[in-house]
C-alpha cells in the first residue's frame, strides 16, 4: 500500500534553534520550512521534520542514521565541527569511535544538541 509514498522522518527536540544550527549548519541539511513547531530539512530528498517537543526524554537508542560511503572522512569532518562521538563500553570502538560489525560493516554513533542518538554507516562492499 505504501511502497510508492516516499518516507518523511521525524526527530523530536527541545530547542529548535540549537537544532537548526546542528542539523542544517553542521551536519549540512537544507532547510525547507520553519514554523514554532518545527523545522523542515531536506535530507538527501527525505522530508526529515524537527519537532519541538518541550519535555523530550531522549531515548537510549539511535533515532537516525545516514548511509555514508567514507565514515572515516565523514568522522574526522564532523568532529573537526565540533561533533563528539559516543563509545559504548565492551564495543571494540577504534580511537575515532568506529565500531566494526560482525559482518564488516562501521558504524559510528553521535549525539545531536537534545541528546538524540544519531548514527553513520559505511557498508561493507558484497
């Protein structure tokens, strides 16, 4: 029923100044609307929707991810913007925080200004 509607992404967030610097400065999304509710970006064609939520609870999983084809580049650029990388104890992270799957997949995980887990992947090529 849904397979021709495209997909619209939704993160909540407390302060949508902080995440309007965040997500369209740093991480780079275009913005595509704002009101007092919410912010709109464009995320690689997806509707991604910053919803204000005042007593956000973030959660202890990640919210978000990109499909990124260097993650060692798309590391290094973003902590050079500030960006900090989360480590999970026992994980086998690297010293950039990039955790190598079982399958041979990377995956580093990153929080945005509300707490929210954000992530990045780089697929092994098959």
């Amino acid at each position: 029923m849904l397979q021709g509607a495209p997909l619209m992404a939704f993160i909540p967030v407390r302060d949508l100044t902080a995440a309007r610097e965040f997500y369209g400065s740093i991480l780079g999304l275009p913005v595509i609307e704002e009101s007092p509710f919410a912010i709109v970006l464009d995320a690689n064609g997806t509707m991604l929707r910053l919803t204000h939520i005042a007593d956000l609870q973030p959660q202890p999983f990640t919210v978000a991810g990109w499909k990124v084809v260097d993650i060692e580049d798309v590391v290094d650029v973003l902590s050079a913007l500030g960006v900090g990388f989360i480590r999970y104890d026992g994980m086998g992270q690297d010293p950039k925080g990039i955790w190598r799957t079982p399958g041979g997949d990377f995956v580093a995980w990153f929080p945005d200004p509300d707490g929210n887990t954000l992530s990045l992947t780089s697929f092994r090529e098959v």
